[in-house]
C-alpha cells in the first residue's frame, strides 16, 4: 500500500496526502480484521480462571497404582484384532528362470555353409 504525497491537480485541486489501497482490500482487511476480533473475543475461557478461588485440582488420584491381581499382563495392552475376518493377502508371484544360453560367443551362421 504506497503512500501518496500532497499535491496539487491540473485544476488547481489540492489532494492531502494519503494511502492508496487496491481496489477491494479495504473490504478484505476489513474482514480479516472482523474474524481477528471474533477469535480474540470467543477464543479463550471468557475469564474463568480469574474468578476462581480455589485451586484446580486434578481429577483422580495419581501416581496411579496397579495391583499385582489386576487382570492384566505383565507387558501392558495387548493388541486385539479390529475385524473378525481373516484377510487375504495377495503371494508374491514366483519368477520363472529363464535358461541361460548354452554358448557364450556370437554364432556366426555364414561359416557353417547354410545359405540365408
């Protein structure tokens, strides 16, 4: 957004100095700057914290403790399967082997007497 100097027109008008803004950004910022106060405004707890008295406290108890008799493995969570059907998976296709050549010179069939 470029500053315009002071000056004076051909008829003699005389233009204060000024911001010149692109067509339709004032309407853009305008908006950019609604939405900014919207977040600001609704974004946070409304100022709950400063009213209350009492210290938060943390639900439950912690450290939280286990009993050797819980019901649980000894390594923690075991993973269980999230379908009850099984699910096929697609073998990798086996590779036939090509023979390799008996020779491993260039034949030259000119020599043999054939006429090709």
């Amino acid at each position: 957004m470029p500053f315009i100097e002071k000056y004076v027109k051909s008829d003699g008008t005389v233009v204060r100095s000024h911001y010149r803004w692109a067509p339709g950004a004032r309407r853009e910022m305008t908006i950019v700057a609604a939405v900014a106060v919207a977040v600001v405004a609704f974004g946070h707890n409304g100022g709950q914290a400063a009213q209350d008295t009492e210290p938060r406290k943390a639900p439950g108890q912690y450290p939280v403790l286990f009993s050797e008799n819980s019901g649980r493995s000894p390594r923690g969570a075991e993973p269980r399967p999230t379908v009850s059907y099984p699910i096929k998976f697609d073998s990798p296709k086996v590779m036939v082997k090509r023979p390799a050549p008996a020779v491993s010179y260039p034949i030259d069939f000119s020599t043999l007497g054939s006429s090709r």
